[in-house]
C-alpha cells in the first residue's frame, strides 16, 4: 500500500527552503492493518527497524536544518539595519526628501515585519524546534530599526520633543484692557 | 527616482530664493501690479509761455512746492521740481523767454530753470536783514549794460541780479534808513527808474525812485496818514495806488505827482450801498480800475483822471477776477468766472470797455469741484486777427483745469497731492450668473492669451507678438474688475485730501472710482474746514452683508483745537454721504476706534474733546450699552508735546450725558523741561495681526513675546539738540527712547543714546520697535532696533505640561499684572535720512515683515526684518546661521533691487501705508506725497500662489502630451504582450 501525498502548503512554503523537493512519496505505512499478507519472502521486522531509525535521523536533520535557518531568518534584519544605519549617515541632518524618504522607510520596514512576524516564520514551525528565541531575536532587531529611524527623525528635528514644538504657534493671548489716543490732531 | 530628484531641485530653489534679501522684479514686470500718479498740487501762481513756435506751456508753482511745466494742449507734465517743505515757492515769472525764475524761501533764494527741459541755470541766495514779503519784479524789455537785471525785494533790501547768469548787480538795503515796508515795485516802461512803494508803522506811505543802473535812490517822497493801512497797496495806475485804512472802511486814493504825495479818502459805504463788512481791495492789477470784495459783493470802481471814484458794476461776492492780461494793441482784457448751478460762466472784458462782455462761455461743471478759487488767463490770435481766450482755472477741490472756447480741454485731479490721510475697502462680491456668451469669449480671450504666452516661452513670438503679449499683461482686465478677487488684492483705497475731497481709486490701475467734495469740510467765508482723519466706520462681514462699507470722516471746523469738529459718514462704493453729523457740538483733539462692535457691524469710535471728554459714536442706545459694558477696561492717553507730559485717562461712572462720557486722570509722565522734549510718539497699528506669542531660536529654544497693543515709543530730545543737524554739539545733545504702557503709565523700558538727535521716525510692529535718528559723535544716521519679550511666561518650556495644557500662555493679560520684561536692543549705521517708516502687514502675520522705508531721494526701500535682529551677533553659531540669523555688520546694506519703488519717485513723500491682501504672503504697499504709487510686495515671495505669468497652456500641454504618451506606451506593451504568447 502506497501513499503519495504532496502537500500544496509544502510545495509552496518548501520552495525556497527545501530548495528542489517538490513532491514526495512515502513508502512507510504506518497506518495499514495487517488484513493482508506480506508477500513472501518479505520480511516486515528488519526493514521496518531500519526505515524508523532513519526517518528518525531525518526528521532531526530536518528540525536542526529549520532552528538554523529561523535563526538565519530572525538574523537578517541586522543586515537591514546596517544598511538603513549606513544610508541615513549618507542622507545627512538637513530636512530633504531624501532624508525624510529614508527616515519613513526605516520607520516602515521594521513596522510590517513586525507585523508578519508570525508568516515569516510560519516554515519553520515544527513542535520539535523552539521559535521563540529566534523570533524574539528578530523582533529586537527590527525594533532597533524602528528606534533607528525614531533617533533620525529626531536628529532631524522632525519630533515635538521641545517646548517650542508646541507653542510656536499659540495665538497671543487676549488683552483685558484697551487703550487707545496718542497726540492731539492738528 | 528621477521625479525626487526634480522635485528636490525645485525645493532648494525654493529655499535659496528664501534666502536672498532681495525681490527685484524684471523690466518687462514694471506696471503689472504697481501703479505711479504724478501730480503737482494746487496751483498758486500761473504764467503761460504762448509763443508762435514750439509747444505752448504753462509754468505753475503750487502750494505743495512744486515748479512744473505743463502741457497746455493735454495737461501733461513736461518737468517738474518739487522744492523742500520748506522752500516755499513765492514768486514766479518768466525772463528773456528762456528761464524759468522762481522766488522761493521768503525771497530769499532766486533760482532760474531753463524753460524747455526744467535743468537749473543758476541759483542766487539773497540776504536780508529783517523779514518781509517777497516781491519779484522781472522787466520785459530793460536793458543795462547788455543785461537784463530782475528786482527782487526781500528781506528789507533791494536787490537787482543778472537775469544771465544770477550775479548781484546790486543791492539797496531800506532798512537802514527806515523800517519802510515795500508793498509794490513798479517798473514803468521805458524808464531806467524802479519805483518801490510802501508803508513805514503802517501810518506813512512813501515812494521810492531808484536807478535802475546801481540802485542809487533817486527820490524819496512821503505821506503820512494817522488812521494807519490795512492790507497791501495796490496800484491804479503809473501814479496812482489805493489802499484801505485800518478799519476798513475807508478808501485811500494815493496820488503822487511830482514829489507830492496826495491822499484822497472815500469812505466805503458810499460806493457800495448797504453792507460793507469785511472790506478787502483784491490784488487783480487793472489798468485804472480796482476791485473790492465785501461780504454781499464785489464792485468794480473806475478811477478817473480827476482822481474820482466811479463804481462801474456790482457783482455777485462769488465771482472770481483774474489779473489783467494785455493784448497787442495796448488794451487790457480780465476774465470774471460766475459760479452757478453746476455750470460756471466765464466772461472776458476788456479794461476800457466795462459796459460789455468780450467773450462769454458757460461751461458745464461737475459740482463736486466745488467752487472756482482761482483764475489765469491767457489769450491767442485766431485766424479771423480776432483775440481768443483760454482761462486756466483751479478749483475747490485743488483740480486744475483748461477752459477754451466753451470747453474743458483737460483736467488734472491735483487735489490728490495732498492726501491727509489712508483708508481702504473691500469690493463687492462678485454676483453669480454670467451670461453664457461673456464666458465663451472670454474663454477664448484667455485660450489665445495663453498661447501667445506659450509662444513667447518658447521664443517662437515675433516682436509684434511679444509688444501683444506685454499689452495683455498691462491690461489685464481681471486686476481692475470692479469685483472683490480670490486673493484681496482688488480693493478700493480710500483718500482724504487736504481740499476735505475724498476719492475712491481702485488698487488695479490707481483710476478714479468717485470723489465726493464732503459738505460738512467745505471751507466757508465764516470758518476755515479741513479733514483730520478718516476711519472704517462700517465693514459688513457677516451680520450686514447687504449694507455697503462706510468711513467716518473726521474734519474741524475753525483753526484752534476747540473749534467744533464736523462729522460725516460717506458710504465706500458710491461716495454717497449717508450721514452729516457735523457741525457737532463739541471739538475733536483725537479719534479713538474702539475694538468693539454692534449688530450692524459698525465700529464703535470714541472722540475726544479739548476738554477731555470722551464721545461715543454711533450714538445708538445698542452702542452706548456695549460701551457701558466694556467701559472699565476702556483707557486713553494723550501726548502733549509742548508740555511734555503723558497723561493716562479712564472712563469716569458718571457721565454728563448717555454718550459723552467725563474722564478721570489715572497717571501721568512729566518730561523734566529743562532736558527732555517729545519729539516722536508710535504705536501699534491697531489692525495689525500676530500670528504667535512665541518665537523659536536657536537649538529650539522659545521666547516669548511681550505683544501689547498698549505700547507707546516715546522719543525725547534734550532741547538744545531739537533744531536741525548740527544746532547741537554732540554733548550736549541726548536722544532718550522709552516704552510706555498706557493702561497703567508704567514704564517698560529706557533707553539713551548720548550725542544722538532726531528727527526721529520709528515704527512699532509685535514685540519691536526700529527707530531712525542721528548720531552726532559718528556723523552718521543710525537705526536701532528694541525687541521687548515677556520674562513672566519664560518658564514655560517643560514640553510634558504643554502639552497636557498646564500653562498660563492663553490666559488673558492684563497690564496691571505688571509682567516682568527683557529687551534687547542693537544699533546699526543707515546710510539715509529718513521721511518716513512702515512696515509691510499680512492677513495672519505669518509672513516675515520687510521694513518700508521711505528714502530722502523720495523711493521706498524695503529692508528685510531680520536685519535689524538685536540677536545678531559677529560670529553665529551653526544653530543660529540654520535659524537665518544673519552676521553681525555695522551698517544695513542698502540693495539697489529692494528699492520698491524701482525707477520712480514718489515726490515729497510722506506718508506709506500697508494693506493685508487675503492671501498670506502678499501685502499691499501705498505710498503718498505729491505722487502717488501702489504695489504688492511679497516679503516671504509667493510662496502660497502660483505667479500670475505662469504658464498654464504650457502646463496643459504636458498633461496631454503624457496622457498621450500613456496610452501609446499601453497600446504598444498589450501588443508585445500578445506577441510574447504566441511565440
């Protein structure tokens, strides 16, 4: 008895990580009564024994290969942030659109990806690998990004963090009294 | 990418156009948004220039000091000089038919101008040795020693001076022997004697002969008369001179006969039958006749051989005479101008035929020139041998005007050379519903304009095309609409004139929408009316949208300051008086617009009497009651200069009558006499808008303005140092500055500049004042600058309780808190004297202010605020330079481009006011004086609009040209699509 079960998610999500696995067809059954006879000459104990032991194997290699490459993943807004580092020390401290242009994408990158921390991830989800650290990793990072780009429009003075933010342009305040007259009109 | 690129090229360039001071404009921008009226004032004295060959002119001097050469056949100005306000023009003639010769100061400087182009000849300066009026005698045909000489008395003294060149020929000094004061020098022809005749203690007449060849006095005859003289001798004819005695009642006929004076009296009552008040013998010299003017007529007498008086006619009080113009065949002619209704009559007489009229027009009027005050006439030789007449007359409302055969050739408003003062109103909203034809043309009007435009962008234009393009710009029909525009910039200016005639001119192209002559200032035998000040009285916003606006003109009626005040209330699109409330009981010493208001959106206004009483007007019980309401916080002060006092009034509870209310003295400033004078008192503009209390400086720093409308900038003097430049010596001379709160009399701050005098003009604007005066000990003018901030609010700056709103920023103000303040102050060199400073005003005050400063040389100079920053400094730091802080120079640079007023001159100017358009950066500059002019000035640039050449063809054109593009380049990529498919 024979199973083949592709899994569309796996042909989807595997693309890039499991590089050209596109299918898959499982021998082992695990699930088949007994009903029939093996055929013979057909010894189940033996092979059985060693297919276990190396799925087991695999499934290990698989798990350390996923943790890696979550840490890979958790890792690579790093990279980014260097680069954003590197590009607002290019951009300078003078209110321009390149300056304000680098600024908001520093601030937006690290903003989606926190919001799909969750999908980005998602590959590598196995109850024997540990997500959370990586994923806290990576949060960290991107909010060091965002923080990067909050010192940048700092630096650039575009935050009401001085009082003159918010009274540069409270009207005068009323007068009580008037007075009015000056010299006699000739 | 390369979008950003572009759009931050355009950014930058923005930003550096922020920087420089300068907004020059371009030749071909000259008279898109600025206008120039030149005028010459009212005309004093006329001499015509008619000869044969070449343009005929007329030389007038007027009473605003002008000299000008006008056009006889349009009206126009040929040259003009406009002297100094105190250069008075006193005397002008024409010599050897190629000079100009005016007498002016007192007859003390005798200038000659060369006829055709105005250049000056020479100039001489006379000197006497009393005062005395100022007489120019200039001989048509006496020539001494290959020299035409010109008399001039002034200054008690005889002088004779080379009509070539100006030199003294000589002088004849009469105060020397007697205190004679000479009424009449009198050439007769063909003789080398000059007569002077005049009156010594205003009881003995004599005559003088004098040599015309060295002034050496020939004959000196006298009479005396115990009753004494009133007014000016006037001659008859060779040896004839009447003259009234002091009480006015009595005619002296004075005959001089071989050194024998004989007097003959006659008394008054017996030529005019009936009343006889008020007697004055008119100055029209007519061979043989003279004229008296009495309260009920005028007459005409005729004196005879034998030395009798015969009355001639008795005409009507309001007739104006001429002076006698001789014609070619010896006989004399004068013209009489009859004042009726709408419609004045002139007629020309001939001097030995009284009976009959020479000529007679009746030539239409419009009446709001009021009546005729004077009278020059001219004649010509028509073909017929015949004598035509042309009569140059000025009338009430200071207009000149050309009469001939019947017609007004031209006129000239003059009257707008002596603007008192400025006020503005909007235009009435446009009505909605435009015929569907207007829009189709217009339409097509402005597609072709657009592409003209276009070509000419695109260097396609031929000259012709260009002069339609710049033809379009100039009269763009949209500026002189009579409607209310998006931007404010369309605005009826409204003018009071010395002549108590207001005009209406539109701010598109400075043309003449009404003039009203106003009733209550017309000036009447009885009293003398003039204008002091005109105010909005009401501007509709939203409650009285169907009322049109209204100003209050101010005017007093009699010369002293309890002379009763004359009200009127003039609506402000059609010049109708609505109101004449004058004259009113009481006097008017100031006018006082209070910021409040009633349900028909009139300003309340207070004026106060010589008594200091207040006067609330509208005198409505709606209006007295918000007065009463509001009444305790309602203060006055006035300036007494002479005294040197500052006094500080409120309302007193108890008042005389439901709007005249008594006032009660709170505090007063004395100036010690003895050193100290008030030359110069400013304040706010009462309209003017503060868009914040704060100001931001370097490192993000905030201070807080001290903004009071309450604020007075007084300058003293020390009173040895208040004559002119250069009376003092530097010592000696002590300029102190203060500002004054004038709720409470306290003083903000004192300031003294030692070796410093005025004249002082300064300005007051937000929280500073800029002040122009001079420097003795450096030789120079100097501006200095005081920026008053308020050190109570100081501490707020912890951002976290501003922003939960814990701060006492919005809480009214009151001066009798008594907030701490700081100034700063710093003084620099200005390379000009001074007339006068303004300083440019938005709708919201956003803008950053440009000083206007008007120049001696008569232009108007803008001059960026931040250079008169007290915070400059000589080396800033990064932050500030970031700020716009400019490095500390001792001198303001003067930039050739920030002259507003480029290549005109606004002549004798005096005053220049600023208007807010609606839109934001713009503000409207209108500077008057003897000339007027207008522009728009954008101290920030227009940075809310888009400049009106834009090209918005050429923007069209690029949208359809991408909208094109898109669809060709869609096209094309769904067709490689498809081809990508089948391959």
């Amino acid at each position: 008895m024979m199973c083949v079960s592709v899994s569309a998610n796996e042909m989807e999500k595997g693309k890039g990580v499991l590089g050209s696995r596109k299918w898959a067809v499982e021998f082992t059954d695990n699930s088949s009564t007994r009903d029939i006879l093996d055929p013979p000459g057909f010894t189940r104990a033996s092979p059985d024994q060693d297919d276990s032991s190396l799925t087991r194997q695999k499934k290990d290699a698989e798990a350390n290969w996923k943790s890696q490459k979550a840490w890979e993943v958790a890792q690579a807004p790093f990279k980014n942030l260097m680069m954003m580092g590197f590009m607002m020390w290019m951009a300078g401290n003078t209110v321009h659109l390149f300056s304000i242009g680098i600024t908001f994408s520093a601030l937006w990158q690290p903003l989606s990806a926190l919001q799909g921390v969750g999908k980005v991830f998602e590959p590598y989800k196995d109850n024997k690998v540990d997500l959370l650290a990586p994923k806290l990793l990576y949060i960290a990072l991107n909010l060091g990004g965002m923080l990067l780009g909050v010192w940048k429009l700092n630096s650039l003075g575009l935050l009401p963090t001085h009082a003159s933010d918010w009274v540069s342009s409270l009207s005068p305040a009323h007068e009580v009294e008037f007075s009015g007259g000056g010299a006699a009109l000739y | 990418m390369a979008m950003a690129i572009k759009l931050s090229l355009i950014l930058l360039l923005c930003l550096s156009s922020l920087l420089a001071p300068s907004f020059s404009l371009f030749e071909d921008q000259v008279g898109l948004m600025d206008w120039h009226q030149r005028y010459i004032g009212k005309v004093k004295h006329a001499v015509f220039h008619t000869q044969k060959a070449g343009r005929k002119r007329v030389l007038v001097s007027t009473e605003e000091n002008v000299i000008a050469s006008l056009d006889l056949r349009r009206g126009e100005i040929f040259w003009r000089h406009v002297l100094g306000p105190n250069d008075v023009v006193d005397k002008i003639d024409i010599a050897l038919g190629k000079y100009v010769i005016t007498l002016s100061s007192e007859g003390s400087i005798l200038r000659a101008w060369n006829l055709p182009d105005g250049q000056m000849v020479w100039e001489s300066f006379l000197s006497g040795s009393k005062y005395s009026k100022a007489l120019l005698t200039v001989p048509s045909n006496l020539k001494v020693d290959l020299d035409s000489p010109i008399f001039v008395y002034s200054g008690g003294c005889l002088h004779a001076i080379s009509s070539i060149d100006g030199e003294y020929l000589w002088k004849k000094d009469f105060a020397i022997e007697s205190s004679v004061d000479v009424h009449q020098l009198i050439l007769s022809g063909g003789s080398d004697v000059v007569h002077a005749v005049g009156v010594t203690d205003s009881s003995q007449f004599d005559t003088y002969e004098i040599d015309v060849k060295n002034g050496g006095l020939l004959k000196h005859t006298s009479a005396s008369f115990p009753g004494g003289v009133y007014g000016e001798i006037l001659p008859v004819s060779g040896d004839r001179f009447v003259v009234l005695d002091a009480s006015r009642s009595v005619v002296l006929l004075i005959t001089v006969n071989n050194g024998a004076t004989h007097l003959q009296q006659t008394h008054v009552s017996d030529l005019i039958h009936g009343s006889s008040e008020n007697t004055v013998i008119l100055p029209s010299k007519l061979s043989g006749i003279f004229s008296l003017r009495t309260d009920s007529c005028i007459v005409f007498v005729k004196v005879t051989d034998e030395g009798k008086l015969n009355v001639m006619e008795k005409v009507d009080k309001t007739v104006v005479v001429s002076d006698a113009l001789a014609l070619s065949e010896g006989e004399q002619a004068f013209a009489l101008v009859q004042q009726g209704d709408s419609k004045i009559e002139l007629s020309v007489r001939l001097v030995h035929d009284m009976s009959s009229n020479h000529l007679k027009e009746t030539v239409k009027m419009d009446h709001e020139r009021g009546f005729v005050h004077k009278i020059f006439i001219n004649n010509y030789v028509r073909t017929d041998r015949s004598h035509g007449f042309r009569a140059l007359i000025v009338m009430e409302d200071h207009s000149l005007l050309l009469l001939q055969q019947g017609e007004i050739v031209w006129t000239r408003d003059d009257g707008l050379a002596s603007v008192i003062d400025v006020t503005t109103s909007e235009l009435p909203v446009e009505k909605i519903g435009v015929s569907v034809a207007k829009v189709e043309h217009s339409l097509f009007e402005w597609l072709k304009g657009h592409m003209l435009k276009l070509k000419g962008t695109l260097m396609l234009a031929t000259p012709d095309e260009v002069a339609a393009i710049q033809q379009i710009r100039l009269q763009s029909s949209q500026k002189n609409k009579m409607t209310r525009d998006h931007n404010g910039f369309r605005k009826l200016l409204i003018l009071l004139t010395r002549a108590g005639k207001l005009y209406a001119l539109h701010t598109g192209n400075g043309r003449v929408v009404w003039s009203t002559l106003l009733q209550s200032l017309r000036t009447t035998s009885q009293q003398q009316c003039a204008g002091l000040k005109l105010r909005q009285w009401q501007v509709p916003h939203h409650h009285a949208l169907d009322n049109n606006p209204s100003v209050l003109v101010v005017g007093r009626c009699g010369l002293s300051l309890t002379s009763p005040s004359a009200l009127s209330i003039v609506d402000a699109y059609t010049g109708k008086e609505l109101q004449n409330l004058g004259p009113a009981e009481h006097s008017t010493v100031q006018v006082i617009t209070l910021p409040f208001r009633d349900s028909t959106e009139q300003q309340l206004h207070l004026l106060i009497d010589a008594d200091k009483r207040a006067h609330l007007y509208p005198t409505t019980p709606e209006a007295a009651s918000i007065f009463q309401r509001e009444s305790e916080n309602v203060y006055w002060y006035s300036v007494e200069s002479e005294a040197g006092i500052l006094r500080g009034y409120g309302v007193k509870k108890t008042h005389s009558s439901e709007y005249s209310f008594e006032a009660r003295n709170l505090w007063s400033i004395v100036f010690p006499a003895e050193s100290e004078k008030i030359i110069a008192t400013v304040t706010r503009k009462p309209n003017e808008v503060v868009h914040t209390q704060a100001k931001v400086i370097a490192d993000e720093d905030v201070m807080y303005k001290y903004i009071s409308k309450n604020m007075v900038f007084v300058a003293t003097v020390s009173p040895k140092a208040s004559g002119p430049i250069g009376s003092a010596t530097p010592d000696e001379s002590v300029l102190v500055v203060y500002l004054i709160d004038t709720v409470t009399g306290r003083i903000l701050h004192r300031m003294t500049h030692l070796g410093s005098q005025g004249p002082v003009h300064a300005v007051l604007s937000e929280n500073w004042v800029v002040y122009h005066y001079f420097n003795l000990r450096a030789h120079r003018y100097e501006m200095s600058v005081i920026e008053i901030y308020d050190q109570s609010r100081a501490e707020n700056k912890d951002v976290l309780k501003l922003i939960v709103g814990k701060h006492n920023l919005t809480t009214p103000v009151s001066s009798y808190s008594r907030p701490e303040v700081t100034t700063k102050s710093q003084s620099y060199f200005f390379t000009h004297s001074v007339k006068a400073i303004s300083v440019s005003s938005t709708a919201k005050g956003i803008t950053s202010k440009h000083l206007l400063i008007g120049t001696i040389g008569d232009q108007v100079l803008a001059l960026d605020k931040r250079f008169v920053d007290p915070r400059r400094s000589l080396n800033p730091t990064q932050a500030e330079k970031e700020e716009g802080l400019l490095p500390l120079t001792d001198a303001l640079p003067i930039i050739p481009q920030s002259y507003v007023t480029h290549a005109f001159k606004v002549e004798g100017l005096r005053g220049i006011e600023t208007i807010p358009a609606k839109l934001e950066s713009t503000s409207l500059v209108f500077a008057y004086g003897v000339d007027l002019f207008y522009t728009r000035i954008a101290p920030s640039k227009t940075y809310d609009s888009l400049t009106e050449d834009f090209n918005y063809a050429l923007l069209l054109l690029t949208i359809v040209a991408l909208v094109i593009a898109i669809f060709v380049t869609w096209v094309l990529s769904e067709r490689k699509d498809l081809q990508d498919k089948w391959r």
